[in-house]
C-alpha cells in the first residue's frame, strides 16, 4: 500500500509542475487565465476497518481550476485592442452563420480581408445590433453577428440649408448696391464662402457677398444687402422670402435681400431669417451651377443666425451646411459601453454595432477549449448577456490588451515546492524499497 501512497504523491507532484509550468509558459499570452492544481485526499474504509488508525492511501487531483482574476492592462496605439476591466467575456463565432459560440478575454482583433473585425483564428467579434442613435436594439446572444467595417459613408446628401453668423464692420465703406457684380471685388465690402454638396456629392462652393448699403433711409443708416452666387453664377433670392426684404434688380440682374442692424449693431426686422433661392439647375439668365446629372431642383436656403454690426472687423462666427458627400473611412472608434462607430472623411460617424458581453455564474466550469477561450458547460450554466459599462459588466477599454494574470514570481516559488514535493515522494518510494528488499533478504 505504502508503495501506491508514494506513487499517487509523485503523479500529484508532477500534476503540479505541469500547471506551474503552463503558467510560465503563458506568462505573455494575451488573455490568459493561470490554472491552480487542486488535490484531495483518497480514503477508503470499510466497516471491519479500524477508521482511528487508517493512515489513508494516498492523494488525487481533484481539479485543475482556472483563477479569473483580473490581468494588467498594457496599452497600445490599436483601436481595435480591447480589454475588459471588471466581469464578462468577449463573444466570438468560428462562422458568420454559426450560433456556436466561444467565449475569451484576449481582445486582439483586427481585420480580415472583408473588413469584418475577427481574432487572431479567424473567429468573428459578435455584437449587438444598435439603432441610428446608438442605443442598442436588442442585447440577446441569439440576436448577435459579426460586425463588418464598411468603407464608405451611405450615399450622398445634397445641402439644402446653410447657417452662418458673422460681424460686419460698423465702419465699413457705404456702396452703391445697384452696381454689384461678382466679378468686380470693389462693389461689395466682404464675402464669405463655403463648400455644399449636389444630389451626386459633387463639391460647389456657395459664397455670399455683403454691401453697405449707402441708400440706405435716414431712419435705418444700418442697412447691408447680401448676395448669393454658386461656383460663381448668380443664384437668385426668390419667395417665400419675405418680399419686402428682397432687392430689386440690380444693373447686373442680382436679386438679393436687404439685412437689417439697430444702432446697437444688433440684427432686426424686416431682415428675413431664412432666405430662399432659386433651384441650382435654373438659375439667372438660363444658366446652370450645378451642371445637367444632380437633381436640378436642389435650391438653398441660407439661415442668418444673430449676426451682428459692430465697430469691430468682419468676421464669420459660424458656418455650416446641411449636405454631404461621400466619406472614405478614416478611423474605428469603440467606447467604454462596447459601442463601435466608424468616422468618416466627410465628418460623419456611424454606429455600427455594441461589442457583446456574456458572463457566468460559474465561470471555473467553463470548458476550456485553448486559444485562451472557453465554451459554456453545464457546470458553467447558461451565458448572460449584457454590455459593457452596465450593471455587473465590466468596462471596455479600447487601444489596450489585458496581460495574463500569472505572477511570475509566484510560479517559480510553486516550481520549487512541487519539484520537492516530487523528491520526497521519490525518496518515500525509494525507502519503500528499500524496506521491501530488506525483508526480502530475510532468511
């Protein structure tokens, strides 16, 4: 009996410097989890068998169990790196139709040659599904897919509006706004311009021109006129712009509308707000700004937001347009709640999906299947969805990994106590031997 004893201590004690060793091995494996060796006694009796001196027989391993303790965060200059601080895994799929699912702590994704974000195998990054403002549509792991980088940015919007705000100077020059034209800079004080889009996305710039106007009555000495043209044809103001504000006519044929300051400097009435102009695709004299394939109808509508006329000089405070062209692909953003947006030339992003997160109520029954990934077991019960930064999730630090949670120096103390333990169990089987041979040799 003494000999079995002595063996189940050797087969323990290199149990142990297998785990030990394992855990060295993967000291810089991203993602994984140190494994501890458990033992048990083995007792067996009977009931002639005297239980107060039973010596026992020996040792088994009753498990080795995985320690998911948290792992140092290293951090990199990759979005697509993440790490999860706190509870929860991340969900992946050998297959895009796949409802087989592994679960895992290395985040180290990137790129397939489809632009689906995947692992270092292959398997594709499962997340939620998420509505146009980001909120998630549904968190249940039946309803999860492979997240796809798309290159560019939907289809084209053509601009129908432009917002701008800007200070005329006060003690601008007065001109005769009957003679602007556009291609003579000496009949209007400034202009501004800015970038809008036709139905096809094709850049045109709009630049506006201001006048001060020296007609202006004795009672509103604070009057400028503004005029519109689109890559330097003439755009007309037409109704619904308020009719008492428009301009007649000029020499050259604009029709522009009048804006309006108190001796304050501050924007009034009858300046209209919005101020409305012919459709791009028809405009002054017959011809065309746009060219013959967008939508001919495209007309635009310029907002003047609070402008103001001080003694200061001419400054544009604000300006922006409503249109957009189609934008390539500039940067993949992941925030603290998993949400993935993709940024885009054209100044939009778009959330495309919520990185899935499951946990366990039992996450040392998980089944390990290598890859630093686990599959659910019974042990482990059903997965728990859910999403990062909420409730008992943890959160997901995008550009970083989370190291292995082995202490090194820990692992090489455990070395030496097991490759002792395996001596001594060694030495226990050598004298067993000895004493054998010994009574062996009896005569």
């Amino acid at each position: 009996m003494s000999f079995n004893i002595a063996l189940s201590g050797i087969a323990a004690s290199k149990k142990d410097l297998d785990v030990t060793a394992n855990n060295i091995a993967n000291v810089n494996t991203i993602g994984f989890k140190e494994s501890r060796a458990e033992f048990a006694d083995v007792y067996a009796s009977s009931l002639f068998t005297n239980s107060k001196t039973k010596a026992g027989d020996g040792v088994t391993t009753a498990q080795v169990a995985q320690q998911f303790h948290q792992g140092s965060l290293s951090f990199t200059n990759n979005a697509l790196d993440l790490a999860i601080t706190g509870p929860g895994f991340f969900v992946t799929s050998s297959d895009l139709d796949t409802s087989d699912l592994t679960f895992t702590r290395a985040g180290a994704f990137k790129l397939n040659n489809e632009n689906f974000i995947v692992d270092a195998n292959g398997n594709y990054l499962q997340t939620y599904p998420v509505n146009n403002d980001g909120s998630s549509a549904a968190i249940n792991l039946t309803t999860t897919n492979g997240i796809q980088i798309p290159e560019t940015a939907g289809i084209p919007e053509m601009s129908g509006q432009v917002k701008m705000s800007m200070n005329l100077p006060a003690t601008a020059t007065p001109l005769t706004v009957a003679d602007f034209d556009i291609n003579d800079p000496a009949t209007y004080n400034h202009s501004t311009s800015v970038t809008i889009y036709d139905s096809l996305g094709q850049a045109h710039v709009q630049t506006t021109y201001f006048v001060k106007d020296n007609l202006a009555p004795a009672a509103n000495p604070n009057r400028w006129a503004a005029f519109t043209s689109v890559d330097g044809t003439q755009v007309n103001a037409v109704p619904p712009t308020d009719a008492t504000a428009l301009i007649a006519p000029t020499t050259n044929g604009h029709i522009g509308t009048y804006v309006n300051f108190n001796t304050s400097g501050v924007y009034v009435p009858p300046s209209p707000v919005d101020v409305t102009y012919q459709p791009l695709g028809n405009v002054a004299g017959g011809a065309n700004a746009i060219g013959d394939g967008p939508n001919q109808s495209q007309s635009l509508t310029t907002r003047l937001e609070a402008p103001t006329q001080f003694s200061a000089g001419f400054e544009v405070t604000s300006l922006e347009q409503d249109g957009k062209t189609v934008g390539r692909l500039t940067g993949v953003e992941i925030g603290p709640d998993g949400l993935v947006k993709a940024t885009y030339s054209n100044g939009t992003s778009e959330p495309l999906g919520r990185v899935a997160m499951a946990r366990f109520a039992n996450e040392q029954g998980l089944t390990q299947i290598g890859n630093t990934s686990w599959k659910q077991s019974l042990d482990s019960g059903e997965p728990l969805a859910g999403e990062g930064d909420s409730g008992t999730f943890g959160t997901i630090n995008s550009a970083a990994l989370e190291q292995a949670n082995v202490d090194l120096t820990t692992e090489l103390v455990d070395l030496i106590t097991a490759q002792r333990n395996f001596q001594a169990n060694s030495r226990a089987l050598e004298v067993n031997q000895t004493l054998s041979q010994t009574i062996l040799q009896i005569r």
